[in-house]
C-alpha cells in the first residue's frame, strides 16, 4: 500500500458557496487547532482547525483573495462568500494551512498537536496529542511530523 492508499488521496473540497474547490494530492504532514485570539476572531469560534500539506500537493481553482491581518502570512478567502479557506504561512513556501472543514471528507480530522494554548478559551478543550503555549519551535516540528505520519488517525 503506497502513502497516497493509506491516506485515499487525491482529496477534494471547496468553500461554501462551492464557487472554490480545492484539491490535494500529498499526504498531510499534522494536523492542529489554533487558540489565538486571532484564529479565535477569524472562525467566530474557539480555534481554527487546520491541515498542513504539502504546497506541491495542492491546488485551488477559482477566484481568492487575502483577508485576515495583510501581512507576510497570507489568508486565503473565496472572493464572492468570504470563507477562509487556507493559509500560506510566511517563510514556509512549501506548505499550505487548509482549514479542516474545507475537505469534502473531513469526518476523520482530529487535532495532532494545539497551539497558543495560553490565549485559549477556559473552557475549550480538543483531543490533540500534543500542547504548545504558542508555536512549537522550529525543532520540533520534524519529529512531530515523524509521529504524525505513524500514529494519526486517517480517512476511512
């Protein structure tokens, strides 16, 4: 069985209105919800759910547009419903955050690590693995990932 079986890739999905479709085609590399007050802000909810894929393995049609904060990291919105839909982090070109719920398939999504865990409601709570006070530091991630690729739940 190749990656790709085990993760029953290519996956589709798209924004609300459906007038943007997404596409990936590499396994993801972890998945994650994020407690900043700025994710917080964004979803209108108590975190944003993200999936982090390669960026080589991904791919949009239809017509986007920045919203969020207009700095280095870019928010990707569908430019006529206005749903987030993923983020190219700054100084990581090769990958790309899609928010979870974007998957026509994301039933098995759960959260392999959660950061800014320190900006976080009381209250709010996820099944991830691994906590972070903000962002892991950079070391990290390659183990990470390494657990992630072995112990993380897939699609069925």
């Amino acid at each position: 069985m190749t990656a790709n079986d085990d993760w029953k890739l290519p996956w589709s999905g798209h924004c609300r209105c459906e007038r943007v479709s997404l596409r990936i085609t590499r396994p993801p590399l972890m998945t994650m919800a994020c407690h900043c007050t700025g994710c917080q802000r964004m979803t209108a909810s108590a975190f944003s759910l993200t999936v982090m894929v390669p960026a080589d393995g991904f791919e949009v049609t239809g017509d986007v547009v920045v919203g969020g904060l207009h700095g280095a990291s870019k928010h990707l919105f569908c430019s006529y419903c206005l749903t987030w839909m993923f983020t190219r982090p700054e100084g990581m070109d090769s990958l790309v955050n899609v928010r979870a719920t974007m998957l026509d398939d994301h039933s098995w999504f759960e959260p392999f690590i959660e950061t800014f865990t320190k900006e976080k409601l009381a209250w709010a709570s996820t099944p991830a693995r691994h906590s972070f006070a903000t962002l892991p530091e950079l070391s990290h991630y390659e183990p990470l990932m390494r657990e992630f690729a072995e112990r993380a739940p897939r699609p069925r």
